[in-house]
C-alpha cells in the first residue's frame, strides 16, 4: 500500500523543482525523451516512461460506494488492490464505456502506485527534445495546469502530462451517509 | 533503522524494549506506594519488590550512556533504601517524590532515543539528595550494606525472570505483519482452489481422482485455519500492556486538577490484537481523563453531596461474544443534559422530544465537543466525536449512560483482532461485499409480501417488531434501471440498533483477510476496507455500524 499522500506543498514544491530541472535538460545535449502515450478520446497523451510500472489489460473492477468520483473501482493486481482512476474524468472528458483496447497503466508517482484507465496505449515513443514546446497559453488554465508541454513530432502531437499535477489528491468530501 | 548520529541506534531501540516495562513496573508500584501510605498501610513489600527493576535500569542506562536515567533510578534506589527501613511511618512528601520520580523515569526511558538532556534528572537528584539531608536517617550510613544485599536480591529476581523467559523470542511486531500477509495470500489461494474443485465436481461428478482432491483441499483448509488461529493468538497482548501505564496519567491529572480520584482496573489480563491495542490507548485515556477532569467532583463538592472525598473511575474490560467489552465509568456528576440539548439545538439538532437514545447522539456530535461553552457550563463532551471516531475505525461501537449525581458510563465494544474478519459475502447488482459476521444477526429470505413501504421505507415484521428494511441498492449507490431480484435481507445489529439490508445473493462465509483503503479511495464512509475474494475479485468490507448509523439518522 502507498503511504500517505505527501501534502500539496511539497507536491508543488517537487513539480517546481522538476521544472527547474527539465528547463536545464532542455539546454544540456540530452537529446530524447521516454514517453509512454496513451489514447483518450482523440487526443494522444504522454507520461514518462519512469512512471510507468507496467500496462494492464482492464481487469475485472470493483466498485467502491462514495469514493470520489474519478475513482473507476479496485482491481486485484497480483494480490496488491490497485485503485483505478478515471484519467478521462480529471482531465475533464466524458468517461467511456471499457473497450477490448482499453488499458490500464500502472503509474508510480513517488511511491503512490495507481492504475490509469485509458482508451488505447501506443507504444514507448523516443522523442527529440527539440520538438517538445511549451503549449498555447489559452491552454494552461489554472484547472489545466497538468499540460506541461506539446510535442509536435512526425505529424503526431503529443500532449504531455504532469501526473502528480492531474492526479493531486482532492479534497472531495466523502459522500454522507444519509440517504 | 539505525540512526546516523547514534551508534547505538539499534542498541537503544533494544534498551527501550527491556527498560520502557520496567520503568513503568517501577513508576505505578511507586503510585501503590503513595496510596498505601495515604492510607497508612505498610508499602515494603511494594519497595523491596522494585529493588529489582530498578537496579536492573540503572545497569542497563550506565552501560549506553545515559546518565539522566542512571541518575534518577539511583537517586530513587536511594530514597527506597532509605523508605524501605522507615516503610511504616513516611514523611508525607516522600509519596509524592517518588511517584514524581518513577514518572520521570519512565518519561527518560522513553525518550532515549534522543539521549534526553539531564536537567529534569538532575533537579530530581538534588531533591532527593535535599530530601534525604532532612531525612537524616541512619539509614544513609549503612548504604553500603544495603547496596550488596540489594544486589544479591538482584541476582535472585533475574534468575527466576530467565527461567520464565528461556523460552520466549522477542519478535518484531512487523514480522507478525508480514506472515499473516502471507497466510492471508494463502488464504486466498486456498479459497480459489476450493472454488475449482466445486466446479470440477460439478463438470465431472463425483469421481475418485475428484473426491480424493476435494479431501486434500478440505484438510489444507483446515490446516490453514489452525495456523490463522494460532497466528492470531500469538499477535495478542493481554490489555494491561497498554492501560498499566493509566494509574500514573490517572494519579498525575488527578492531582493536577486538584481532585482525589481512585482508578479500578479489572480484566487487565483480556486478550486483544495488538494492532487494536495500538490504536485503542488514545481514545480509552480521552474517556478517562474527561472522566476525572469533567466528571469526578471536587472533594469540596462531592463532601456536600455527601459522597467520599476521594472519586472512583473504574477501567473494566472483558470478552463477550467473540468481542471485548470495555467499561469506563466514574461516580461523578453525570452528564449535563440540559445543557447538552440546549447546544444540541443551537446546532440544529433537537432532543427535547426524545430521552436517552437521543442524548447518546447529541454527545457525540463534533459540533458539541469543540464549543467551550458547554465543557464550561455541562463539563463533558470535550472531544467526544474523535473518541467515537476512532472507536468506529477500529470497527467498534460506544455508548453511553448517565445518572445525574451518580455518574456516567461509556461502553466500548471492539473486536478482538482487526486483520482477519469473518464475514457474510453478499452480492447486490453484480457487486461483491463483505459483511462483518459479527454484526449480521440473521439472513432472511425476502417474500414480496414480508416487506411493506411506509413512508417510501421498507419495513418488515422481525422477531416481534418492526425493523427498517433498506435496499442495498439504494445504500451502496449502485441501483440499476432493473434490479435483479432482491432474494434476501440481511439484517445487521449493533449497538441495540437494527437494520435490514436487501440483498440478491448470499455468497457464503468467508474469512476475510483485510487490506486497507487506498488513500486515492477517499475516505467512504460506509466502506471500512478491501479483501480479495477467494475467485480473485475485490470485494468491499462494509462498515456495519455505519451502515446501521445512517438507518437510524435516515429514519
């Protein structure tokens, strides 16, 4: 089981500092990045590849009453539960009914391991890092702050994710029990 | 874990394991102590027996380094040798020393870690030191003496102790953890393979090769259950381990609010997980020091109702039906309950129409507990929700009662061990969910005819009354457009309270091995945690009393 989720401070603190670092990245002659990227809706979305424990085919879920509502459900992954997030419902998308190509990507966010459901993974992508840009101002909204940049590469376009950013603990008050 | 800065890191860890008991074996014999010379009974037995104890620390302390504990369990060998001649006819002040000793003492050994600063201990030593000079006793040149026959006495009292212990390993508590993770994977296993061996029995019937595999899966399960039994039982501490440290907190708010006040322990020696205990100190303490700080009187007021100067709390605690029961009560004021209504319906909560049931909620409201008000005015209530918060996380009920003048009562009931429940499995629209057996008291099958609506609420004809018969659709949120047939109720009880819950299937029995909640999960209130079921799929363990609490505000 993941401990308890570190305070929001120090997530930002820790997003500013990869920030900072990523920036220094970007001068120094490392040339590529490791991303893994996954469908939803039509857009292609991407993590790097150091997060990502493993991928999944989407196992049976298990519902659980008044957890919040991005939560799909639990799912038994090799005797560890694995909570199951929506990716869709906090990035603001209509969920989607699991397909046969749906997947579940295992994350590891600073020990918070967690499974990312999703329409579709393509594969690992090695991108140069001078196709990676900031995105458009209109897009960076405080809600959207979880877009860290755009890569624009082979006709593709990527939009990459901050997952502690998207995935930050909410503050949803727990359903009551009354009615 | 060693720590850096300590080369004795681990070594430290062990000197708390073997010093922290003693030194709270020493502090409460020193509040015995006290007491018997109050009550001008002979207390030598009680010093000679510490000798030991005592010793035992100083050596230990001397050996890391830590001179604040060598020190202060000297200076009370000191003051007990010189008692020990003098043990019939104290100086009053001597009582009080050496209780204020022994808590130090116990409050140094458990901050060892940190190689605590030695002023509180040298304040203590001179007291004793100038204690002693008053004294003058005779008994101070004949140190010596006394030193050697001490040491003897030692000597004596550790050899019994290695005989009792010859046998006994010290274990990391975390290793307990980490086999009955293990065994519950077992568990688990087990409960696939029995579930394949039904199947195959079903496809094939009942052939030889079949029934000898089925005997073979049964008798696995079997031994499964005896090494979870025993697994379980070696993860219990008898309760005392955790309230023999309470006379001492007792004695010290008791004096510190300026009040008299006996404690009454009985049923120390109940048996419970230690992961419960872990988490049931906090909250038993919380009741006990409301009980003497709010409900004890002070001896002026207790001598004008006509009551004995000195209060009585008594700390009870017993095995009842598979659970442990735990009684706190005192012989206090009672509960204010005008009061308590008056700020119950400033909350919104109106009580007058109702009695006892209805003061048993309002105590517990969080809103009431936090308004200075009322602990004012009333004197009880102070942080009462967070007690029966955390009573409820360990899956436990409280209740209260009270007589105004005669005192108030909270009633703890708790399970025995918190990693291995066993539980009802039910399904409700494809759902899974594991029921806590403790608290199903029937399962019923549901005529259509048998549950009736009134007020849109379903109600059925239960053992001489009417019980409130929810649809566990509707509670678990997972009503569909067509419901599949709701075959069976179940009816939960807890705390005098009853409730049934429309279900479709009864799954079966299971030992359920619980897995906490995902942090990511929120915090649901009607879900206490998750297992995974013997064909692989997470089930959730409902909260019985939640579930029994929401009925009863819902209805």
């Amino acid at each position: 089981m993941p401990g308890e989720s570190p305070p929001s401070g120090l997530l930002d603190f820790a997003a500013a500092v990869a920030a900072a670092a990523t920036e220094e990245a970007g001068s120094a002659p490392v040339p590529e990045r490791h991303l893994l990227t996954f469908m939803l809706e039509r857009e292609e979305f991407g993590i790097p590849i150091t997060q990502v424990r493993e991928v999944i085919r989407v196992p049976e879920l298990t519902r659980v009453p008044q957890a919040p509502a991005h939560v799909r459900g639990v799912a038994n992954l090799r005797g560890r539960i694995l909570a199951v997030v929506e990716l869709r419902a906090r990035l603001g998308l209509a969920a989607a009914e699991v397909s046969p190509r749906s997947r579940i990507v295992v994350v590891d966010i600073r020990g918070r391991v967690l499974g990312l459901l999703v329409d579709a993974v393509s594969q690992v992508t090695k991108v140069p890092e001078t196709a990676v840009a900031p995105p458009p101002e209109e897009v960076r909204t405080a809600e959207a702050d979880y877009v860290t940049a755009v890569v624009r590469w082979q006709s593709r376009m990527i939009i990459l994710l901050d997952l502690e950013k998207a995935l930050a603990p909410t503050e949803s008050p727990s359903s009551q029990v009354d009615r | 874990m060693t720590d850096e800065t300590n080369p004795f890191g681990e070594l430290v860890e062990e000197y708390v394991l073997e010093c922290l008991p003693l030194a709270e074996q020493v502090a409460d014999a020193f509040v015995a102590v006290e007491r018997c010379w109050r009550e001008g009974e002979d207390a030598s037995a009680l010093l000679t027996a510490i000798a030991g104890p005592l010793h035992t620390i100083k050596g230990n302390s001397a050996m890391m380094g830590l001179a604040a504990m060598r020190d202060t369990a000297h200076a009370l060998e000191d003051a007990c040798g010189v008692l020990r001649h003098d043990a019939e006819s104290p100086d009053p002040a001597a009582g009080a020393l050496l209780a204020a000793g022994g808590s130090l003492l116990v409050e140094l050994v458990r901050r060892a870690r940190d190689n605590p600063e030695a002023d509180e201990a040298l304040e203590f030593v001179e007291r004793v030191r100038q204690w002693l000079a008053r004294g003058a006793s005779p008994a101070l040149e004949t140190q010596p003496e006394r030193r050697r026959t001490e040491r003897r006495g030692t000597a004596s009292s550790a050899g019994q102790a290695d005989d009792r212990s010859a046998s006994v390993v010290r274990v990391d508590f975390r290793r307990l953890d980490a086999m009955l993770e293990i065994l519950g994977e077992g568990l688990i296993q087990q409960a696939a393979l029995t579930e394949s061996v039904r199947g195959l029995t079903r496809r094939i019937g009942p052939a030889d090769q079949v029934s000898r595999l089925d005997q073979a899966v049964v008798a696995l399960e079997k031994t499964l259950k005896r090494l979870e039994s025993t697994l379980m039982e070696t993860r219990l501490l008898p309760l005392s381990t955790v309230v023999s440290r309470f006379p001492r907190l007792v004695r010290d708010t008791a004096e510190a609010e300026g009040k008299r006040v006996r404690l009454l322990l009985s049923g120390g020696e109940t048996p419970l997980d230690k992961a419960v205990l872990d988490r049931l100190s906090e909250p038993v303490l919380h009741l006990l020091t409301n009980a003497i700080v709010h409900g004890i009187e002070s001896p002026g007021e207790r001598r004008a109702v006509g009551k004995s100067d000195e209060g009585t709390v008594r700390l009870t605690a017993a095995p009842e039906a598979g659970r442990v029961v735990i009684r706190v009560s005192d012989d206090g004021r009672g509960l204010d309950e005008q009061a308590i209504r008056r700020k119950g319906e400033s909350l919104g909560r109106d009580g007058r129409s109702e009695s006892g049931l209805a003061l048993r909620d309002l105590i517990f409201l969080p809103g009431l507990s936090t308004a200075p008000q009322v602990s004012a005015l009333a004197g009880r209530g102070v942080g009462l929700d967070v007690v029966a918060g955390a009573i409820h996380a360990l899956g436990g009920t409280i209740d209260v009662e009270t007589a105004p003048g005669a005192g108030t009562s909270f009633t703890l009931s708790l399970p025995v061990t918190l990693a291995i429940v066993r539980s009802l499995i039910v399904e409700v629209d494809q759902e899974r969910y594991a029921l806590p057996l403790a608290h199903v008291a029937e399962t019923v099958r549901a005529e259509p005819e048998a549950i009736r609506q009134i007020n849109h609420r379903g109600v059925a004809a239960w053992r001489g009354g009417l019980i409130h018969v929810a649809d566990g659709g509707d509670v678990l949120e997972t009503r569909q457009a067509r419901p599949a047939g709701r075959r069976f109720y179940v009816v939960m009880a807890a705390a005098g309270r009853r409730r049934g819950l429309l279900v479709d299937r009864l799954v079966g029995h299971q030992d359920v091995v619980v897995k906490s909640l995902d942090p990511e999960l929120g915090r649901p209130v009607l879900v206490s945690g998750t297992t995974i079921l013997g064909d692989g799929r997470v089930a959730c363990i409902l909260d019985a009393v939640r579930l029994l609490e929401g009925g009863r505000r819902a209805g």
